[in-house]
C-alpha cells in the first residue's frame, strides 16, 4: 500500500449524480489524512469507502461554492455525535467561520471538540502549514468568489545511505543514525565523520497540487511548480470553451496543457459536468496535450501520488 495517495469521494461539478458525488478528496500521507474539500454527502461516501472520520484533523475548503462544503456541517455534527474531543483546523475563505457559527447556533448543537477556521486570503502561494514531515501551501485560483489551490509536499527527515562509503569507511551503525539526519559526528580522538561522505540526497520529493475550480491564468504554473502529481477540474470540453470562460471553469485541453508545461509525472482530472455521461472525451482532449500518466478520476478510487 502506498504511504501517499488519494481517494476521491466525489467527482462530480455542481449537481451530484448516481456514479458521482460533488467535490471531496482524503489525502492520505503515512499515517495522516487530509479532507480535501467536503460536497454534500461526504460523510456518506466516508462510511461507503471507510475512510476513518475521526483521523482527520485538517480540512482544506478549496471555495464556499455549495459543491465543495455544503457537506461540512453535517460531517462535523456526526464527528461531535461520535463523541469526538480532538481539535480540527479547517483552511477556508474567511466567511465559513459566520456560516458554521450560524448553523450551530440555530441549531443548538455544541460541538465538543474545538475547531479553529485559518481564512484563506492570500494573493500569492504561502505556507500554511509545515512540520517536519509535510510541507503545505494554499495559493489563489481564479474563480468567480474567492478560491484557492493546495500543495503538498513531502519532507525527507533522512538522507539515503551511501552503502558503498559506510561499509568501506566501517561506520559505526550508531553514528550512521546521526549521519543519515545530516550532522557530522565527533569522534572520541576528535576526527569528524562528514555527513556528506557516507550519505546522499534523499529521492525526489513527491509533492501533490489539488487545483478546483478554476480558469486558466497567467501564473497559475508558478503556484504549481514542482508538482508531480496534479489533480485540476476539467468541468468543460473544449467545444464548450466559452461557457468555461464564463463560469471560470477549465476544459480537459487546459488542464492537460498546464499539466505538459509543468512536467508531472501524473495528471488526474475531474469535477466533470453532469451533461457527460462518462469522461472518455475528456480523456481523448488531455491525451492530445499531456503524455505522462493521464487519469479521469473515479469516485470511491485510490491514486498514487507518484
Ligand atoms: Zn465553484
């Protein structure tokens, strides 16, 4: 099993469907699951694919379009319901924190447990959450009320041995273990082990970019770069471009370009309009622009985050 991937819960644009429920996505990082927007019905599609409810403990709400958070309020009561105690920080325009406080006010719930809300109103890519192991960035995208993208991107806690040098050298495994964090090691007759002698750099780091909804813009490939796995909306076709334009939607031809430009090793696709029946049209335009791996994603499937 991979120990960086994502499910999606639903890949539909604003009307849900029988095979596709609105916007949502778990990322799942070792043993860390992220929410990734939470259309009506996540809870739902939670229990169906068994995802665990009360692992969460970040949300990203992309935009407070219906489609991507009406399924909030209620994902939240169940969580209270189960008894939860732990806190829940949830990354969202800064008008959820009125919207939330209206609805449990009305509705006499008390949440138990505490949730703050960080609003989201920058104008450039910043970090909004980083510790040793993850690195996360929200960035603006260019919709029709304010919206914005997430990256993520691993953090190497350890450098890869240099096997060849460690067994010529006769490391010690104990100064091994400090080598590997890149700190050099005294040794008792004052010689000093360099990192640098018995490691090497650690992989290339896998970084995913949750980019919905938006319209192509100059300097969204900035945001982006160093993504090798993308998810981005394709709500359109492109014999549909003009209706793209006007709702500030993408077609699956834009997406595929952006994702050839920036050079990932993945392209994942969705938030489909309800007037496809299926996405292998979305799949042909894509094919055109992008020659790595192509997905049109499916509810209730998991990625890997290559
Ligand atoms: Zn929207």
């Amino acid at each position: 099993m991979s120990d960086f991937k994502v499910t999606v819960l639903g890949s539909s644009s604003a009307l849900p469907t029988l095979q596709r429920s609105t916007s949502s996505q778990v990322l799942r990082y070792h043993n860390r699951y992220f929410l990734l927007d939470c259309g009506e019905g996540t809870q739902v599609q939670m229990r169906k694919y068994q995802i665990p409810f009360q692992r969460i403990n970040e949300i990203f709400i992309s935009h407070l379009h219906g489609d991507h958070f009406l399924g909030l309020p209620g994902l939240l009561s169940t969580m209270n319901l189960l008894g939860r105690t732990e806190g829940i920080t949830i990354f969202a325009p800064a008008a959820l924190v009125q919207i939330l406080t209206t609805i449990f006010k009305a509705t006499g719930d008390r949440l138990v447990f505490p949730f703050i809300v960080i609003p989201l109103e920058m104008d450039r890519e910043e970090i909004v959450l980083e510790d040793e192991t993850i690195r996360i960035t929200a960035f603006p995208l260019n919709h029709r009320v304010p919206t914005f993208g997430f990256k993520f991107k691993e953090k190497f806690r350890r450098l890869k041995v240099n096997v060849a040098a460690v067994k010529e050298g006769a490391i010690n495994p104990i100064h091994l273990q400090t080598l590997v964090t890149g700190r050099d090691v005294e040794l008792l007759d004052g010689s000093v082990l360099r990192y640098k002698d018995f490691t090497l750099p650690p992989p290339q780091a896998r970084v995913f970019s949750y980019c919905t909804d938006t319209a192509p813009f100059k300097g969204l490939e900035d945001y982006l770069r160093e993504t090798t796995t993308l998810y981005h909306e394709a709500t359109f076709l492109m014999n549909k471009k003009e209706r793209a334009k006007k709702t500030f939607h993408s077609t699956a031809a834009d997406a595929g370009k952006l994702a050839q430009e920036l050079g990932v090793k993945k392209l994942l696709m969705g938030h489909f309009s309800g007037r496809y029946n299926d996405s292998k049209a979305h799949l042909e335009e894509a094919r055109l622009h992008f020659n790595q791996e192509l997905f049109a994603v499916e509810d209730g499937l998991d990625y890997r985050v290559s």
